[in-house]
C-alpha cells in the first residue's frame, strides 16, 4: 500500500469525521452523543448483540424486538463483529460503530484510489486525484434544483425538497458512509469492480458471497447484476472470460439469496409478520431521478455521444458490467413498476450512479485535453463542473451541521441500561420515549415491546397499546400475563399509586417500575 494512497484516502475520509464531530461538539448542554447518527443505526449492534446475551443458536439469531418469539433464524456475519465490540463496550455500543464505520471508509476509498488509477492510466497523478475525487464526493443538481424551485414558489430556501428523505436515501456514492453498515457494503462492491477490472473473476464472486450472506437487497441486487453479466460474456459477447464448466458458480450468490431470504425465512410466522411492514411504496419520483443522475448521465452521454464511441466503450467487459449494473440497478430502483413495491430505493444507494460515473471518467479526460492549451479557460472549466458535482454532498453536509444531529442520551437513562445489564434474565420494556425503549436492546439484553419501527411485529397496535398504558393506564391485552419493565426518564407519578406496579430502580429522575403479572415475575 502506497503512503499517499493511504494519506488521500484519509482525507477523502474527512467530512464523514467532521459529521460524526458535529454529532459530539454540537450535542445539547444536558445530553450525551450515543455516536448514532441515524435512527436506523442502533438497530445493527442490537441485532449483533443477540451473538453474546440475546438469543442465538451458533451463526444464527433472533430479532431483539420480538419478545414473544425469539427465533434464531437470522445469520448475518458481519454484525457478530458490532455485537462483541458493543459486549467490550457496553456503555458506549456507538463508539466502536462509529469507528468501524471509519475504518470501512477509508479502506473503500483506498480501493476507489487504485480503481481509478487502474481505470484511467494515462491521465496524470492530479488528474487521477482529481477524478477519485469527483466519483467519491460528487452528486447531481438536486440542490440546485431543490433551491430554484423552493425560491420559486416562495418556500424559502431548502435545496433537499427533491433529495429523498431530506438526502439520506443516499444516491451518491460518498454519502453512503455516514453508515458503517453501507460503508463495508460499498467497501465490498468497491473491491468486486477492481476484481472485475483486474481480471480476478473468482475475487469478484468471492465478494458477491460476502454482499450476499449479509444483506437482502444489495445482496441479491449484485448477484443478479454479476450473474446478468456473466450470462452475457458468455452466451452472447462470447468473450471467453467463462466456461461453461464454471459460469454455473456464479449463481450462487443468486441461489442463496432465494433460496434464504426468498424461502427459508418465510418458513417462520414472526419473519412473515416483519415482511409485511416492509412492503412499501418507496419509490423513486422523477423528479429525484433527473437531478439526481443527469451529470453523471451526461458524461456518459459525451463518452458514447456515436456508434463508435459506444462500441469502444463496451468493448471492455469491465465497461459491460458497469453498463449492466447501472441499468439492473435502475430498474430495481424502480421495481413498483412491474411488481409489489418492497422499498425501491433501496437499490439506489449510489448504486446507479456509482457505474456511471466510472463510465464517464474518460469523458472528462478528453475534455481537459481538448482545453489543455488553453490553461486558465481549462482550469476555469473544471472548477464550475467541480462546484457543480460537488454542491449536492457541501449542501447535505452543511445543512445537517446547523443543528444538533443524530440520537442523544442522558447519563440517567445509561445508569438505567447499566442497572439492566447487572440482572439476570432479558426483561420485556416498555416506555413513554420510543427512543428510550428502542436503544434498551442496544444497550443491553432488554427487549422491547415497541422497539424499531419497522422491525416491530405489528408496530402500530403496539406502540397504541403503550400510548393507552400511559393515557388511560391500561395493560396492553397480550402483556397481561406478561411480566414486563417500565422504563422512566422523568416521574410518572400514577404508577407510584398503582399497585400493579413496583418500583425495582430509581436514580434522581429516572426509575424502573416492574409489572405484577398473575404467572409469574421478573
């Protein structure tokens, strides 16, 4: 590993340390920084942790927020990992999260650095930093058009009004690591490309494996996308990168992503329960898709602009499976179109604009040769398309820095997760704050009964049930014979009168009161 390579790959790594920064030094005077930043984020070291005090049966385990059937159908084995770092650090599960996150970063830019390198030898070495550069922070003009038309029609200024959840659907590349779980997963897609380009087709399907036994979407998305590509080789283009004794392997990756998250998992009531909250309409408008692709869809266009052009083009069988990446994965974007909508945006994820972005680095370089005579005009160029493929990533950024960021704690709700851990058993919890109930499972073996919203069996009845606890002090039909823990971060003062209920933990604001169910106790 070159130093400079490493060095550069820090640097590209430093706006997602400036906003996990932001997230600690801009954290409100009587809160604490948990180091998540997104509210999905807890939810991957509580399922890791069901490897150490949860429910787990060898590489499998159980949903953390089902507490009436736990399972152990789950196997996804990079959360081991964020499991034991949150066992070795149980007051602080975010910290190592976030470092992790890092570590992914800048491995995946240190790999994008030799991509492009790999991808574009001639151009020089600023040439190719300035080019890594661009595919690892650039982006559309979803800001620019998001601030003409909220000026416009006199909404006042917020450029993020066509960026899909306010930007963290995350449809260029380096936005993706703001998560450490879509940073391994783009470290990942990262190294099946310089495989692909580096002509190490067993690397690539090694590493469709690894993107397949741990997540369902992108998962299954690269092994459609690299089986598409392989068929194609080698029935159609008959490059004779493939044999027919061989091309059979690269299914896979295909068969096991049906075959486990298709068929097996659907097996089991709790599983089918989830799937039907997931089945939803998020789908990709037009007028996200346009901004969104349209610089790196044009550079396309400008390297394929004749028939030539794009014969040479997708002469390379590195160019093919870009070109059929980017169009699988535009049409999983926007599956709603052909069958029952699951998430569609899921696909995006850079995962579109990323392979046309590759495609269209040439185009740049042959623009810089033509205005290279002319220097100023030619650095002039570059510096307005640099403005521009960057201000989507500068604007995101700067708008999540005006404001605390990110979920907050108190030393009083840890001091409760810490009285949690010390006992035995995984108590069901409930509690007035959603966000309190929801980080008990990450920060300790605690289960919630209305935990993560979409990983809630039957999420909406439930979080009405602890609503109905609250306002009209009435046990939640299928707890009644449940023992179960409420936790508090502020006084509640019924519950000392009710006599349903004790009072097991108190720290200055803070309690824990247990249930008298009829069976039994806690």
């Amino acid at each position: 590993m070159k130093p400079n390579h490493l060095i550069y790959a820090l640097i590209l790594s430093l706006p997602i340390v400036a906003l996990y920064g932001w997230h600690v030094v801009g954290a409100p005077s009587d809160k604490l920084a948990t180091g998540f930043i997104k509210g999905d984020m807890p939810y991957y070291v509580a399922n890791g942790r069901q490897y150490f005090d949860g429910d787990s049966a060898g590489l499998f385990y159980s949903n953390p927020y089902m507490y009436d059937k736990q399972d152990p159908i789950y196997f996804q084995p990079h959360l081991v990992l964020f499991g034991a770092l949150a066992a070795i650090m149980p007051d602080t599960p975010g910290l190592p999260f976030a470092v992790l996150g890092l570590v992914f970063t800048v491995a995946a830019f240190w790999v994008l650095i030799r991509l492009v390198a790999d991808l574009c030898p001639g151009a020089s070495d600023w040439q190719q930093r300035f080019l890594v550069f661009m595919v690892a922070w650039g982006g559309g003009l979803l800001s620019v058009f998001g601030t003409l038309y909220t000026l416009g029609r006199g909404y006042g200024f917020y450029p993020l009004v066509f960026d899909p959840d306010y930007g963290f659907w995350l449809l260029n590349l380096g936005r993706n690591f703001i998560f450490p779980t879509e940073a391994f997963y783009h470290l990942i897609v990262l190294l099946m490309l310089w495989a692909v380009l580096c002509g190490r087709h067993w690397r690539a399907l090694v590493a469709a494996a690894v993107l397949a036994l741990c997540h369902p979407y992108t998962g299954i998305q690269y092994a459609i996308i690299l089986l598409t590509w392989v068929g194609l080789e080698l029935a159609f283009v008959r490059s004779g990168l493939f044999s027919w004794k061989t091309a059979w392997l690269f299914a896979l990756p295909l068969i096991y992503s049906l075959g486990y998250y298709g068929y097996y998992l659907t097996l089991f009531d709790s599983h089918r329960e989830l799937v039907e909250q997931w089945t939803l309409d998020w789908s990709f408008k037009l007028t996200s898709i346009v901004p969104a692709y349209a610089i790196v869809f044009a550079m396309f266009i400008a390297r394929c602009s004749t028939p030539d052009k794009l014969r040479r083009c997708f002469d390379s069988p590195f160019n093919r499976l870009l070109g059929i990446g980017a169009f699988l994965s535009f049409g999983m974007a926007n599956h709603e179109a052909f069958i029952t909508p699951h998430q569609p945006l899921h696909f995006t994820r850079g995962h579109i604009w990323l392979p046309l972005c590759l495609l269209g680095l040439p185009a740049l370089l042959q623009l810089w040769n033509k205005f290279r005579p002319r220097r100023l005009f030619a650095l002039a160029v570059a510096g307005l398309f640099a403005i521009l493929m960057l201000c989507d990533n500068m604007v995101f950024f700067g708008m999540q820095m005006q404001k605390p960021f990110g979920l907050y704690t108190d030393q009083s709700e840890l001091d409760v997760f810490q009285f949690i851990r010390e006992q035995d058993g995984k108590p069901i919890v409930l509690s007035e704050d959603p966000q309190f109930a929801y980080l008990s499972a990450t920060y300790s073996q605690a289960r919630p009964y209305a935990g993560h919203y979409f990983n809630t069996p039957n999420s909406d009845i439930k979080r009405s049930a602890v609503e109905q606890l609250f306002n009209e002090k009435q046990i939640p039909p299928d707890l009644i014979d449940q023992p179960f823990w409420i936790l508090l971060s502020k006084p509640t003062p019924w519950l000392i009168q009710d006599p349903r209920f004790e009072l097991i933990y108190r720290h200055n604001d803070a309690a824990i009161y247990r249930y008298k169910a009829r069976q039994n106790s806690l």
